[in-house]
C-alpha cells in the first residue's frame, strides 16, 4: 500500500522535503554535502520552489550549499589562514586594507549575494565617502579579488564579480585621477640648494640628496647600511629592504616595529651606479655621524650598521622623512617668500616616492635607455617603466613645441 502523500491546506501535494508551516508559510529541508540539515523559507509554494530549483543547479554545478550562509569576511579569515607565498609586509598591508575599508562595509554581506554592481558601488563609495585615491582602492581590489577567486575555486560562487570593475571604474570614474608627480628641474635645484645651506636642516640633505641621485624605494633606501656600498667604485648593492609596521591587527605584534625583507621583486635586486653628487652625500653623512660621535645602535633581524639613522642612532622610516619634508617645504617656501614678494620657483606639496619619480623623470629627460632605467629602478615589467616613460616624455614634447611656438611667433 502506497504511502499517504502530504499536502498543504490548499490540498496541493507538497515534495520531499517540503513542509507547510503553521504560520502559512513553507519550508525546504535537504542535507548538504557535508552531512548537515540545510533550510529555506518561501511565502508561498511557488516561491519556494523556485528556490529549489536554484539549490538543485547548485548541486549540479557543483556549488557548496554552505555558501548560502557563507559571509565575504569569512571567506577572507579563510584566505588569511590559507594564503602564501606573500611577503610578511605585503600581507600585513591586506590585512589592514580589509579590516578597515571592507569588514565593517559589506564584510557581513553573503558571498552568493554579491553581484558586480555591488562591487563598483562599494569602490565608488571608497572614492566619494572615504576619499581614497585610486591606488589604495587598487589595493583593496587586489585583497577582495584574491578573496572572490578563491570562493570561486572552492565552488562557493560561479564568478568572480569583481573582474574588471576597477579596470572598467579606472577608464571612467578615475579617468582625471592625478598622475604620479616629479619635481621639476628648477624644483629639485631649490630643494637641494635649501637644505645645503640651512643651518636647521642641513642634517637631512645626505638622505634626500641620495634618494633624489638613486630612485631607491624608501624601504631600500632606509635599509642600507656600509657595507651595502662601495664608495670607490661608485656602487650601491640593494639587496634587501628595511619595513616599518605602523598598524597592528589583533592577532599580530603590538605597537610599530621593524623587519627586514628581501626586495620588493627578484628584478629589485640590483646594483645602482652613484652619481658624484650622491658619492659627495654618503661621504657628508659620515663625517657628521663621526663629528657628532652618532653611531647605529639598531639592530634589525640581524643587520645593523645602518647608514641614515637619527641622533638616537636608530633607523629612519618614511614617516619621519615625510615630516621632515613637509617641514622643509613650509620653511622654504616661507624663505623665498621674504626674498620676493612674487617667487619664481616654490616647492609644490611632495612625499617622499615623489623623489624616486623625480629621479626617473630626469632620466627620461637626459635620454637614458629604457631598459637602464628599467634595471636602475628596479622594475620587473617593461611595461611599469614604459608608462612612467611615455607620460614623462610627452610632458618634453609639449614643453618643447612650446619653446617651438614662441620660435615662431618671434620670427
């Protein structure tokens, strides 16, 4: 004898699993693949069983049921704890890029239920509220992407939706974003020249004379030590970096500390050849330490002897250098002011990178072969160096057709 088919109080025969509830509303029950009693919850039957049919192309696509309940920032502990192959820096700083853009925006969200207009949203959100440059949210694109790939390859979700939104928001949205910014000729000349001969800020020329002669990246540059230069050969050997922690998850050490790691890519390892101004600079820097008896006390990972340290003999990090420099602009541009009433030159607002792509930038200007600057910055991808390149040389060429046009009109 046939079992007794159950049906709903509209006396529709209601499927396995099905269940009509006393409130009136329906319910599917099935066990997922890790053995576990999964539900869902309809209003009416035909609702319900659309979701069904949805659980049941799941299955054959081979999508975990568990990822209905599955949150972005679960799936991010998940890429934490399975993640290698980074550099301890470089993860930290996806860490504090998610933490505190992303876990508390849409970190509480479903991975199922984030779609790619959700993403560009969210990004365009980071631009307008938060005030983020676009290179930032470029790094948090590449924390979530990671995050999406990975639920995809775990049969969490079919795509990832975060493909192409920041290359799609980049040609539009951040089209007028501004470019990476060099100090002009005129520029570097004051910088350099005021430091020289300021009696409160001489101290810091060694360190920004040679960042503007090398293109060293902050880390390199903070990092060397003695023995990482031959001053009578004119050779700097990078081959490591110094990294300076500001921000600390829970989980992680406490307060700001240092590590050493190698550099940034294989192709940073490099040797850099010194210009006579920057030779002139290390050989400044260590008679003032030998003058006012500074000797490194910093020991990082092993390495000290450290070549630009402060009074204390400890280690220099980018903020403190980024401060300096905001103080040197300031005092500059106040000096040229009691000069003339209508400076020629002043220094704009800069950072510290802003050197690194001055000295690029001179060296475009200087025609030097692109694979040299390539191999001097350290650059793994010609293409890296063929940007900053084409930007630089377009600049000349309209500076140039400038100097053409007056040539002209004189005539």
């Amino acid at each position: 004898m046939s079992a007794t088919k159950r049906k709903d109080k509209s006396r529709v025969v209601l499927r396995s699993g099905e269940v009509q509830r006393a409130n009136g509303s329906y319910q599917y029950s099935w066990m997922d693949g890790s053995g576990k009693r999964r539900y869902v919850y309809a209003k009416t039957l035909e609702e319900l069983r659309i979701k069904e049919e949805q659980i049941e192309r799941d299955k054959s696509d081979g999508i975990k049921t568990e990822a209905r309940y599955t949150t972005l920032n679960e799936m991010f502990d998940l890429w934490k704890t399975l993640k290698r192959g980074l550099k301890d820096n470089t993860f930290q700083n996806y860490t504090y890029l998610y933490d505190t853009f992303t876990r508390h925006v849409i970190g509480d969200k479903l991975v199922t239920k984030l779609k790619k207009s959700d993403i560009k949203r969210y990004y365009i959100y980071l631009a307008d509220e938060r005030g983020l440059k676009a290179s930032t949210i470029d790094g948090v694109h590449t924390v979530l992407h990671q995050v999406f790939d990975m639920a995809v390859d775990d049969n969490y979700i079919r795509n990832n939706p975060s493909d192409r939104v920041l290359k799609e928001l980049k040609q539009s949205y951040f089209a007028k974003s501004e470019k990476r910014m060099a100090l002009t000729r005129a520029e570097q000349d004051l910088f350099l020249d005021f430091l020289k001969n300021s009696r409160i800020y001489s101290h810091w020329y060694p360190v920004f004379a040679v960042m503007l002669g090398t293109g060293l990246r902050v880390g390199e540059l903070t990092g060397l030590r003695w023995c990482d230069i031959d001053l009578e050969n004119g050779v700097i050997d990078v081959n490591h970096t110094l990294v300076y922690y500001s921000h600390r998850s829970a989980d992680s050490k406490q307060g700001c500390y240092f590590n050493i790691n190698t550099p940034k890519t294989a192709a940073s390892n490099r040797q850099v050849p010194m210009l006579d101004f920057v030779k002139e600079a290390f050989v400044k820097e260590k008679e003032v330490q030998e003058l006012l008896d500074i000797k490194c006390e910093a020991v990082v990972d092993g390495y000290t002897d450290f070549i630009f340290i402060n009074r204390f003999g400890n280690v220099q990090h980018q903020g403190t250098l980024n401060k300096a420099i905001r103080r040197i602009i300031r005092d500059c541009n106040d000096e040229q002011f009691q000069k003339s009433d209508n400076p020629k030159v002043l220094l704009p607002h800069f950072s510290c990178h802003t050197l690194r792509h001055s000295f690029t930038t001179r060296m475009c200007e200087a025609g030097v072969n692109v694979k040299v600057i390539q191999d001097t910055l350290g650059h793994t991808d010609v293409s890296t160096t063929l940007n900053i390149y084409t930007d630089v040389t377009k600049e000349l060429k309209r500076v140039e057709f400038e100097g053409l046009d007056r040539f002209f009109k004189e005539a």
